[in-house]
C-alpha cells in the first residue's frame, strides 16, 4: 500500500488536511484488520480451549516475528517496530487464550 503525497500547494494548511484525510483513512484500515486478526484469533483460543492445546506458541512466534522482520526490512519499516508491534498484539490473544482456557468467555 502507498499513500502519495497530496499536491504540494502554498496553502500549507489544506496540504496539512490533504495528509490528516490519508491518515484517517489508514487508521481506520488498521483497526478494521485488527478486528479480522482478533475474530481469527479468538477462533484459535477456542479451539485450543476446547482440544486442550496451549494458549501459547513460541515456535510459531519467533517464525512470525522472523517473517515481519523481513516484510519490514524490504517495506523500509523499522524491524525492531515491527517486532515491538507483534509482541505487543500477541500478548493481549495470549491473554484472551488463557481466559479462554480457564472457562471464561471470550468478549473482548
Ligand atoms: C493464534 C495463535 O496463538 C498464539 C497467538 C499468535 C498470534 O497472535 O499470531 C501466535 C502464536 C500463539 O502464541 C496460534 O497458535 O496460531
């Protein structure tokens, strides 16, 4: 995904709306993916839940934490972000898992 930059104009504040629309919109794209990330997640801690298997996967993490790294190497992103941004992410499923697995329900 690219955003162009708006037109530069000498109007330096509709330049400044012209970047805030962009952003609006991409934050709005994040929340709705993270919502789709959380609904199959929560599908995961069910299943885990109900089969026995653990809340957590290290294996699988340090794969996904390595895969990010180089997505956000070749995208210009800063690895050490991306990484910070899954391990936090992870922590709250993980902790939805648990609950999940101690009988509790599995709202947000
Ligand atoms: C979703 C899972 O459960 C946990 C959460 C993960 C995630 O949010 O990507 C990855 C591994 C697990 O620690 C899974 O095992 O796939």
């Amino acid at each position: 995904m690219t955003a162009d930059a708006p037109e530069p104009s000498d109007d330096p504040r509709a330049e400044l709306r012209r970047y805030r629309q962009s952003i609006d919109n991409i934050d709005a794209a994040l929340i709705h993916l993270l919502a789709e990330r959380f609904k199959a997640t929560q599908a995961v801690g069910r299943l885990k839940a109900a089969s026995g298997m653990p809340p957590s996967d290290p294996s699988r993490e340090r794969e996904q934490i390595a895969r990010l790294r180089a997505l956000a190497e070749e995208s210009h992103l800063d690895p050490e972000f991306a990484e910070k941004w899954f391990t936090f992410v992870v922590a709250e499923v993980i902790h939805h898992h648990e609950r999940l697995a101690s009988g509790g329900d599995d709202a947000e």
